[in-house]
C-alpha cells in the first residue's frame, strides 16, 4: 500500500499505524465538527470521520485519506474531550464503577476509495474514590482524550474489563481496519 494521509495528530492513532506498518504521513483536519445528535451514535461518530478525511482530501486529491474520530457514551450521555479539570472530574465520576461504549469510526477516501465502518468496544471501570479521580487528573492525561481516560497510558488503573477491541478503544480499531484496507486497496 503507498503512503496514506492520517487526518490526525493523534500519537496513538500514529502508533497503531506503524505498528500495523502502514506507511503514512500526519497532517491533521482543522474543522472539528460536532456530532450530529439526530444520528445514532455509530453513524453520527462515523460522519465525523468522513468530513475530517474529506477536509484533507480535497486538499490532496492523488493521495489516500484516513479520517477517524472516537467518542465515548453512557446512559445516553456522549463525552467528549474533557475542556478543563472539573469536566474531567465529572467523566471520571461518571464512569466509576459502571460500564461505557467506546465508538471509534474510520472512514477512508481518495481516488477510488470512498468507505468507512464503525466498531465499539464495551468498557468496565473499578469504583473510584474521589482521590483517584483527582490524583489521575493531577498527571494531565485526561484532558485531550474521549471520556477523560487513555486506556494505553495510567488510565490503565482505571479499568476492570474490556469487551472489544483494546485498539478501539486507543483510538482505532487495528485489525478491523487492516482487513478493510486490504479490501478497499
């Protein structure tokens, strides 16, 4: 496969490309857009994936484009990035001792390539004191990560089970989206 264009700046979403040895180069969308709250979940996190991959593909028109996008739900709440510590508190509070989707959406473009899926994985978190809570937010990791955690980083701690795909999770879903690369390639 020739190098594709991640339409983000995410370390671990570049992480599990290389691991997937996937050659590619980063070049992030810059028009964030929200979810569309009229769509289920799965499609609406998916929508957002194609207009980040589409953003960047206009711009390079010969290249093959890799959008993603995560988000995090619970009892019908999405949690996004977290915009400060007390948001970041809440999520956590949110979270404890229940367990949450996570939703990752790859959509894929360029030349002949225009397609995309969505996968979930299903997350368990241990109870958690308030003092867990605020010492994981004092190290900072919570503030640029869907749901206020990074299951590949201390959010470890957090976690009693995972139903899914571990790299969905991290932000894209590894062997599902190599087998759709080999399909659509």
């Amino acid at each position: 496969m020739d190098e594709l264009i991640l339409a983000s700046s995410s370390p671990r979403r570049g992480e599990i490309l290389r691991l997937m040895q996937i050659p590619f180069t980063a070049i992030p969308a810059e028009n964030e857009t929200g979810i569309d709250p009229t769509l289920p979940l799965d499609r609406a996190v998916l929508a957002v994936a194609r207009k980040k991959a589409e953003e960047i593909a206009k711009l390079n028109p010969n290249r093959i484009v890799l959008g993603a996008d995560t988000m995090v739900a619970i009892g019908g709440r999405v949690l996004g990035k977290p915009n400060d510590e007390k948001q970041a508190f809440e999520m956590l509070r949110l979270l404890s001792g229940r367990t949450h989707k996570v939703y990752t959406a790859v959509w894929v473009c360029g030349g002949k390539v225009d397609g995309g899926f969505t996968d979930c994985a299903r997350v368990e978190f241990y109870p958690l004191s308030r003092r867990e809570i605020t010492d994981y937010i004092s190290t900072g990791e919570p503030m640029d990560k869907a749901g206020g955690y990074g299951i590949q980083g201390l959010g470890m701690r957090l976690v009693k089970s995972i139903k899914g795909d571990y790299y969905t999770v991290m932000g894209l879903p590894g062997g599902r989206l190599c087998r759709f690369l080999k399909r659509i390639t």
